[in-house]
C-alpha cells in the first residue's frame, strides 16, 4: 500500500465542504481495501483551525494513545520523504 498525500480542504476557506471531503477520503479507502477487510486498523486524524489548538480524532483499534502518537510519527516521516507531497 503507497500512502498517498490527500488535501483535507478545498483551495478556498469554506469550512462546510470538509466534511464532504472526509467522506470522499473514506470513500477512497473503502473502495481501495474492499477486498482486503483488516488492512485499515485505525485512522488518526489532525484538524487545524485557525486561532485554536489541533485536534487530534482517533478512529478504529485504538488501544493506547501511544499508537495514535505512533501513527502520527510514522506519517510524519513518510511526508518529510516525500519528493513531491501534491501527489
């Protein structure tokens, strides 16, 4: 499985069409690991809004913050390695 850069928010500021788009992410998952039903074990998602905290959403087998923090390490290198992250 190649992990893949995906934009999370349209090119302009409108907050109502992020959900859209996380559900086109899902949907994008769903169809790419039908046939395979245990290859997504947990998702960890960061939101930023302008002037708050991030925050921080876990989703799936999540037994212990620290796999959370994991998984957020491991993404990060894999975006550090990335030649060209648009992809």
């Amino acid at each position: 499985m190649t992990l893949e850069l995906v934009p999370l928010a349209p090119k302009r500021n409108n907050l109502r069409d992020v959900p859209q788009t996380l559900r086109n992410l899902a949907d994008r998952l769903e169809a790419e690991l039908r046939d395979d039903p245990e290859a997504v074990c947990r998702v960890v998602v960061v939101v930023r809004i302008t002037g708050d905290t991030p925050r921080v959403h876990g989703f799936g087998d999540i037994e212990h913050m620290a796999q959370a923090f994991m998984d957020l390490h491991a993404g990060a290198d894999e975006l550090m390695a990335m030649r060209h992250p648009e992809r």
